[in-house]
C-alpha cells in the first residue's frame, strides 16, 4: 500500500497494477493512503468529505457502470437506437416479445439505459473533478454478446444469457407484515426463474421462435428488470446512511429515487408478462392473479409498496423501501448480482476488484 502517495489518473494506475498483476479498480490504493478528512472545493463553498464518502462514491461508479453494460444490452436488441444509446440495430422478433409487457417498453429500455450511463458518467466526472481517479472497468469487457441478430459484437463486462432471477422482490413489496430488515423471507412470484439458467435476450436467432420460447425470454427480462433496479433502489439510501460531506449525500439522495423510479416501472410492466410455459425447457410463467397465487402478496395492480413493519414491530406499518439496512450493504447488493449470474465467464480478477471496491465501501462510516 506504499506505491501510490496521490491519486493518479486511472490509466497510470491501471498500468501499474496490471503489471504487478493487482486487478483492483484503478484509483483504490491511492485513495486508501488519504487522510480521513479531506477539503472538498466545491465552486466557491468547500464541503468536507472522507475516504468513505470517496469509497462509496466508486463503488457506486461501478455498479452504475455494471447496469449501464446490461441495459445496453438490453437496448441493442429490445431499445430504442438513436445517439444517446447508440450501438445496436434492434430485433423485430425480441422487441415484438418484449412489448407484450407494454407497448412503450422500447422507450423505457432506452431511458432506463441512458440514465445509468448518466450516473456512471457524472459520478466519476465528480470524482475526476475533486483530483481522484474515475472507476474503470474496460480490462473486464471479455463476456461475448449476444449472437442474435441486433446485437453489437464487442466484449461485455455482464452475461444476460445464464440468468436465475430472485423475484422475490415482487412478493416483498406487497407484504404488509413482513420486511427483509427483520431476517423476513418472501416468496418467489416465479419460482422456475430463482432456479436453473435462462436468457432473459436471445443468445442467437434460433432463439426467436417458437413463440412461447421468446416471450418467455422476453418475460424473463421483464422480471430481471425489477430485479436490478429494486437492488439500486435499496442501495442508495442504504449507503446514504454512512455519507458524510453533506454535498456527496445530495448527490446519493439524487440519484437514488431515479432507481426507484425505474424500479416502479418495471414492477408494473412485469406484471403484465404473460402466462406460459416455454416448450423447450418448461420454465413456467404462472398467471400471478389465479390460484395458488393471488391476494395481496401478489396481484399484479399493485404497483406501490405495501406498508409494512419498519425499525420497530411496536410502530405503525409505513410504506417504505426495504432493505435499508447498511451494513454490509456495498457486499450484499453484489453478492446478489453474483447470484443472479450476471457475472457467469468473468475472471477471478473480475471478482476480486469489485469485492475491493464493496469493502472499501461498506468500511465507510458517517462522520469519520
Ligand atoms: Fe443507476
């Protein structure tokens, strides 16, 4: 931990890394080496931060990065292609797949994508522009594209074609009596996703047909969207909790509830995927409003969260996001990434630099 004294560019330290054969996200040792307290100028005020507020400011670059590679996945194939989500061409067949959910589903794909490459972008520009070094992941972009049709052929940092979706999120927003941060469970609106691998796009053409087999990957999507933007919806206010410069807050308190609106979404159009069974691996998609489901815990209009228990059992059930517990929480959001196989193919290296950059994060505390 002695190379480094100051923060360098991230290409100087990714250098330097790589030749000693490190993979951890470019600026981490130097930033690990800053005294607790630093002066933050900020246009004519200053603002005081830490290395935590700096810690979780890159972790986050770094999922933001991460979302922003699987959305632009997503876009190229089911999205809108134009100059702020350039890339793709589009496929007919998925795209036709995915509108079932809602005839604006290209549109939203595309906005959902342009802002996580928003935040990825501004967070690092902020980090760049107060002399520390911005998130890079580019050495990890080895995952193979899609084959199917639309699709670019470059190398990714995230694999959409092994996924096993945790839908739990569908039941735990409907809950009125249970909530993740008392050790509650919930369970799952499409058990076959929590278990197996499925493509949530088409890995080729021969993907496309028959017709049940690709709406259920569009399906598939559909709740994998919920799935990824519950998990930012959680993990601002979750590490907002241990910020301590009040600007890098406002800046968490900023883009945190855009997840939320993303996430919102999603969990409406999921609800209107449709019933079925794809004949060529029996993944079912059950009818949510039907027996054995139905009720509260999952009819598919409810779109906003449930009240529920929150910090006391003796207080009034409120609506809220959940979980907001922190600890531990940089760790948790990607052990569930990890999980959901977004990661399946990637390097030890891969694995061991955005661990760093969890650890580093879940070490922040507010005020020191
Ligand atoms: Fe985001």
């Amino acid at each position: 931990m002695s190379r480094k004294l100051q923060p360098l560019d991230a290409s100087t330290n990714r250098r330097s890394l790589m030749r000693k054969g490190v993979a951890v996200g470019a600026g981490t040792i130097g930033v690990g080496l800053l005294s607790n307290s630093l002066v933050f100028a900020a246009g004519n005020n200053s603002t005081k931060a830490t290395k935590g507020d700096v810690a979780i400011l890159r972790y986050l670059a770094a999922i933001e990065i991460i979302e922003s590679d699987l959305w632009q996945q997503y876009n190229e194939l089911g999205g809108i292609q134009d100059k702020e989500v350039p890339g793709g061409s589009g496929n007919a067949l998925y795209t036709t797949a995915i509108q079932v959910l809602d005839s604006d589903m290209s549109q939203y794909i595309h906005d959902n994508t342009e802002d996580e490459i928003s935040h990825h972008t501004f967070l690092n520009a902020y980090l760049t522009s107060k002399g520390f070094s911005p998130v890079n992941l580019d050495q990890f972009r080895t995952l193979p594209s899609s084959k199917a049709s639309g699709a670019q052929q470059i190398g990714r940092l995230t694999n959409l074609m092994q996924l096993t979706v945790d839908t739990s999120w569908w039941t735990r927003y409907r809950s009125r009596t249970k909530n993740p941060d008392f050790g509650d469970t919930f369970p799952q609106a499409i058990p076959g996703l929590s278990k197996g691998k499925f493509p949530a796009i088409p890995r080729n053409d021969g993907d496309l047909t028959p017709h049940n087999h690709i709406q259920a990957i569009a399906n598939t999507a559909g709740f994998h969207f919920g799935f990824i933007e519950q998990g930012g919806t959680s993990l601002y206010p979750q590490l907002a909790q241990r910020v301590t410069s009040p600007e890098v807050l406002r800046i968490v308190l900023s883009i945190g509830p855009t997840e939320t609106m993303h996430f919102q979404t999603w969990s409406d159009k999921a609800g209107n995927a449709p019933p079925l069974t794809d004949p060529t691996n029996g993944l079912v998609f059950p009818d949510l409003n039907a027996s054995p489901f139905g009720g509260e815990d999952f009819q598919t209009n409810l779109i906003m969260p449930e009240p529920t228990i929150f910090l006391s059992r003796g207080l009034p059930v409120v609506s809220i996001i959940r979980p907001t517990q922190t600890k531990g929480a940089a760790l948790a959001t990607l052990n569930a990434f990890i999980a959901d196989g977004l990661f399946i193919g990637q390097t030890p290296q891969f694995f061991a630099a955005l661990r760093d950059l969890a650890d580093q994060a879940d070490k922040a505390q507010h005020g020191s």
